[in-house]
C-alpha cells in the first residue's frame, strides 16, 4: 500500500473556524446576539476565517514542494514536446525534362518552411524540410520482361516491339522498368508516358487493368504503387491498351535502388495479378513502341519546427555555473551541426569554437568544452565550481572565459500537438523557390505530442527509481523505451518463454505503438507504422541500459482491424442519427490502441482494468460490444452484433476500407494473439424502429 500522506493542518473554512468562531460568541462576548450574515461581526469573523484556510492551505503545499525538490535533486527534468512529422509533395511548375536534353533542375533546400492557414488569430503551424530535395530529369535505362531478363529493349523500342508479357499471359507475368541509380528518384511524382500498339484489349477492363506496379526498397523488397486518381494524373494508358497514354507514380520514399538479375538501378516493376473477378485477364499481351519518363515533383520530409540560426546568448563573466536562456523554447534534439560557440583566441587569432552538450557534468573536468541544455525552458549551464570535503575546489567543464561572446549557431523550436494536422493544411511556402508551383501534405501528419506535464514526470520518477539506471525486467525495458522519446506512446516487452511465438533465448523484443492518437481517430491506420527514425532512437537509448548478452528487436506489434455491424433500437425521444453516431464514436474508441484520459477513465471503469487502449493479446467478446453499445446514452435495445476482421499493415493502408477483405467471425469470441492489438475499421450502425 501507498505510504499514508501527512496532512499538515486540517482545518475548515465553515466547520473548523467560522462555525467555532460563532460558538465561543456567548463565552466571550454574550451581549453580541446579532447572528446574521449582515452583521459587521460575522463578516469579519469570515473575513479572518478565510485568511486562515489560505495559511493551511499554503501549510499543506509543503509536502508536495519537498516531493518536487527531491526529484529536481535527482535531476528529473520535465520531458520537452515531441515534434510532429509528415511528407511535404512539392509539384513542378513544368514537368522535367522540359526538353529531351534540358538539364534543369529544381532544389528544396533543407530548413524550407511551409505553414498552414492562420485561422482567428491561432499561432502559425510551420513545417521545416528535414533534408535537401534535388529534383532531376529522370532517365530510363532499362526495359525488361522477366521470362527474357537478359534482353534490355529500351534501346530498341524504335525497330522491335515489346510485348510486356508472354505470348498468352497469365497471372504473374511481370515487366520492370529501370531508371539511372544515379538519380536518387525516392519520393518523386514519376509519370510514364507509354505509347503501344492498339488493341481491344479483349478479357479486361480498361478503366481498372489488372496489373499491379510496385517499386523497389532495397535487399529484394517491393512496396506497391497505385497510379494516382488525382485530376490531371489519372491512367489513360486503358491497360496499356491505348495508342499512347500515361499514368502517375507517387514513389515512396524509402524507394533504394536494387539488383535484379546481376543490374543494379531504381527498379518499378508491373505484374499482371487479377485483385478481383471484374478485372478480367488479359487474353493477349499488350505491346509497347516507346516509354518517356518526367517528374512532376517529389516529397520529402518535414518536421512541425521553426529554425533559429545564429543566436546570440550574451557575453561571459568568466564565473563557473553560468546560465543563458534561448529566446524561444522549447527546443527539438540537437543535431550534429547544432551547438553553441564560444568566442576564443587560438594562435594569435580570435575566432568561435564549438562545445559539445552533455547530459550532466560528472564526468567533466576543468578543460572540457562542455554545456548542459535543458531541452523544455531553453536554459544553458556552464559547468559549476564544487567544493570538496577536504576543502579543496573542483571545477567540472570549462568556463568560458570573460569577456568572450557566446552563440548558439542553429536550433529548431516547435513541438506539441497543435503539429498534427490533417491532410491539405500545410500549403503556405514562405520562400519561393525556382520551379516550384506549389506544395502541400498529402498524409496527416502526425507524432506531435505536448510537454510531460508535472504528474506525469511523477510517476515517471517511480519507474526510473525502481529501474536504478539498468534495464533487467521487462518493466524496466518499458519504462526506459517509454522515456527515449515523446513520440512513444505505448511498448509491450516480450521475452524468450513468453506465450506466442517463439523468441530466442537472450533476445528482448519490444513492441512499440507510436504517438498516433489524432490520426486513429480520423481512420488512418498507416500512422501506426514505426518510422526508422524512431527505432534507431530507441535502440540507441536503450543501448546504454541493456546486458551486454542482451539483443533487442524493436518493432511494430501486429495490427487486427475489427468491424462492427450492429442494429439499435433508440430512445423515444432521441435522434436517432445523433444516437447512431455516438455508438459509431464509441466502438472506434474503444476498438483502438490509443486513447485520451478521459475515454480511458470510462473504459476502466467499464472493464475493471486500467485502460490505455486496447490491451496486447485480449480476446474481443461480442457481449462486451453490447455491454458497450446498451451504455451509449440514447440506446433502448441493442438488437444484433456482427464482427469482420482483417489483419492491418500500417505501411499498406491508403485509408480505404477493402471490404472484399473482411472475414466474418463465426464465434462469440475473436482471439487475439499476445503480439497483437486491435483497431477500429469503418463501422455500420443500423437504426431500427420497432
């Protein structure tokens, strides 16, 4: 049991004082007999009473002032906001190559910003490119079928005709097409403009070819490219059908080049795979006489924070344990070019040198360049003179030298989730640039979350004391990965012996949810992918707390997406449209991974356990929905409840419901795998009048 709490002074306002006050009138002072809330005397004795509740209640602070003393001792700090991320698509103003030999150009440098709309005077949203984008004339050099790999026909499409698959095709056939590796084409709007011989393209569609694109990631992965249905950009090749035709490829950026057959290039691949039976088949090859390549644009990522470049902190007076503050905080993860120069003279010359940031100054002596950077107020700490217990003075870090100017060469500033914008709101590019037409989000962005507030720093401080700086339970390996960054929202750690599948002996693996509340209500499931980035930085944090023997796999868990069609009866005097979405609200929060405090306080109370969204590895019961549905305020009846699932890949999710996909549950129970967690497809509610 928690440790009782001491309550310095107990007293009342009305029970403790004013009512006591009152009752020793007559003992005191008998001929007052005027009791009344009008009477001078009261007022004033309620006066005097309530200055007094304000010195018990300063009294009973005390306490919790010790609590956040001791943890300040202990060198708790408040964790700073995260920053939110996203894919900023910029389009050309021209498609490149402009002409066949045009070597023009376009550059996104790093740091570019791009703003949403200002709205009733709320703070500007502002988006910073995280890299340089270079968009280039893209340049086709291979074309291959795959029953004939060794046969480039790209340069003899002007004499010979390509027939993209076999003679009679099936199911399967596959042509690639190859671009020069040389030209990072990663992110890039790629239109293929293809001229063929006409066909009727007899045992298919047109308006919906069975062929499936795909590019390369690198080590023989493929991920799939849908040609774009954006006006302007539709397919009107009509299967590859059509005398000449083009469609659009958003390639995904983490697109690498790749071998295929002994040839390394930027590989898109087109395989003839039938997704349904209105597609038909192809009954003959289409047959291709020439394929241009241009680039519309290209994406790159961005991050929700504004660049500080060049800031000037002041000059040092030459004492130990000198503090500076930013001039706007808080302050995003320093990078390797990010970090403060002190004024020096080096051989005879004056000039700034750089100093590295620690995380404190134990290991510090008197010659280290070395500052502290507390990442949620902006303040910079020199290194402190500490005196020793036989009297003797020691200096940890250097201190610069007085007189000599201090800055901070460049710093970027934002977080929260006022980052977590829908898509098409960042549209604002505050800098034009040479060929650039426009730009904006195509995918939500998302991972920004606000600043550790002071009880979570609390129980935070729990955790870190029971795990004592070193990573052995599973409970401390949760802990420590929660605390490697704001953008994780939950982890499960599994061991070798843990229930599922089988995990070898000496291996933790981890399962990572990231900060994706906003983009889960809105229905976008590709936000609950694990980003490189973020892997690499838990892995690296967790890297300084694990066992030498100890090896870590971080990943995403498995993902189960659950629909619900259920039939309700409404109250007599409820809407029954409102009532249809309150219960369609609360299936696609409680089927979630993620939560808000105050759907998880309902949800607690509703199951019995703490509720921080859907636990890893429990079973969905039908009777819970209705239990669940019968509680929603406005429902009289809940007549039927019907489960589909489908397994979720974040990385595959475009955001629209397959439908065709969906596997009825034929139980009362869906089982949920230990690695597993449930999420919320499109629901159906039926209101039904009895």
């Amino acid at each position: 049991m928690p440790l009782p709490e001491p309550r310095l002074d107990d007293l009342r306002f009305q029970q403790d004082l004013v009512d006591e006050a009152r009752r020793r009138i007559i003992r005191y002072c008998p001929e007052w007999t005027d009791y009344n809330l009008s009477d001078p005397g009261i007022t004033l004795i309620e006066l005097f009473a309530w200055m007094t509740e304000l010195l018990t209640f300063r009294l009973n602070r005390v306490p919790e002032k010790n609590y956040l003393k001791f943890l300040d001792l202990l060198g708790v700090q408040l964790q700073p906001p995260s920053s939110a991320r996203t894919e900023l698509t910029f389009w050309l103003s021209t498609p490149f190559p402009i002409t066949p030999d045009s070597t023009s150009v376009a550059v996104v440098p790093q740091g570019a910003e791009v703003a949403g709309q200002r709205l009733d005077g709320a703070p500007e949203v502002i988006f910073t490119t995280d890299t340089r984008m270079l968009i280039q004339p893209p340049r086709l050099t291979q074309l291959r079928r795959a029953g004939d790999i060794n046969k480039n026909y790209l340069p003899r499409l002007g004499v010979e005709v390509f027939e993209v698959f076999q003679t009679k095709p099936e199911i399967g056939d596959t042509f690639y097409i190859g671009l020069d590796e040389d030209t990072d084409i990663s992110g890039y709007i790629l239109q293929l403009s293809f001229t063929c011989q006409q066909t009727q393209a007899v045992g298919i569609r047109r308006e919906d070819p069975p062929l499936m694109w795909e590019a390369s990631l690198g080590e023989g992965n493929w991920s799939e490219v849908r040609p774009s249905r954006r006006r302007g950009e539709q397919d009107t090749t009509g299967g590859l059908n059509n005398p000449s035709g083009r469609l659009t490829l958003y390639l995904p950026l983490n697109m690498q080049p790749d071998e295929v057959q002994g040839r390394r290039a930027y590989w898109i691949r087109c395989r003839h795979e039938q997704r349904s039976p209105e597609q038909g088949t192809y009954a003959q090859s289409p047959r291709i006489t020439g394929v241009v390549a241009y680039a519309l644009g290209g994406a790159v990522y961005a991050t929700h924070a504004v660049i500080r470049e060049d800031e000037r902190l002041g000059i040092s007076n030459g004492e130990p344990g000198q503090v500076f503050k930013l001039q706007t905080a808080p302050v995003l993860a320093l990078r390797n070019d990010e970090t403060i120069v002190v004024e020096e003279r080096r051989q005879g010359e004056v000039g700034f040198v750089p100093w590295e940031c620690v995380d404190d100054f134990a290991g510090s002596t008197r010659y280290d360049r070395h500052f502290t950077l507390d990442n949620a107020t902006g303040e910079i700490t020199f290194g402190p003179s500490v005196q020793q217990a036989d009297g003797t003075v020691r200096q940890y870090g250097r201190v610069p030298e007085a007189g000599r100017e201090i800055r901070f060469t460049r710093y970027r500033n934002g977080g929260g989730a006022v980052g977590n914008v829908p898509t098409h709101k960042l549209e604002v590019l505050h800098t034009s640039l040479p060929y650039i037409d426009r730009v904006t989000n195509l995918k939500r962005a998302e991972g920004g979350r606000n600043q550790e507030t002071l009880d979570e720093a609390k129980l935070r401080a729990r955790r870190e004391m029971r795990a004592q700086q070193r990573a052995v339970t599973t409970e401390d390996f949760e802990s420590l990965a929660l605390r490697a960054s704001r953008a994780v929202a939950r982890v499960k750690c599994r061991t070798a012996g843990y229930t599922g599948r089988d995990i070898p002996a000496g291996m933790i693996e981890l399962l990572v949810v990231p900060t994706a509340l906003e983009a889960i209500h809105a229905g976008d499931l590709s936000k609950l992918a694990l980003e490189t980035a973020l892997r690499e930085v838990i892995l690296a944090y967790l890297d300084q707390y694990r066992l030498l023997t100890t090896t870590l796999n971080v990943r995403e868990p498995h993902f189960l997406g659950v629909s619900v069609t259920a039939q309700i009866v409404p109250g007599e005097f409820s809407h029954p449209e409102t009532v249809r979405a309150r219960v369609d609200a609360q299936l696609r929060a409680f089927l979630a991974p993620l939560v808000d405090k105050e759907q998880a306080a309902v949800f607690s109370d509703l199951t019995g356990q703490t509720w921080e969204g859907w636990p890893f590895g429990r079973d969905l019961f039908v009777s819970e929905l209705f239990s669940l549905i019968q509680q929603v305020p406005g429902v009289r009846h809940v007549l039927d409840v019907q489960l589909r699932s489908r397994p979720v890949i974040p990385v595959q999710e475009s955001g629209e419901h397959r439908e065709e996909a969906l596997a009825s549950l034929e139980s009362r129970i869906l089982n949920v795998p230990d690695d597993t967690l449930i999420c919320s497809l499109p629901h159906s509610v039926e209101v039904v009048t009895l």
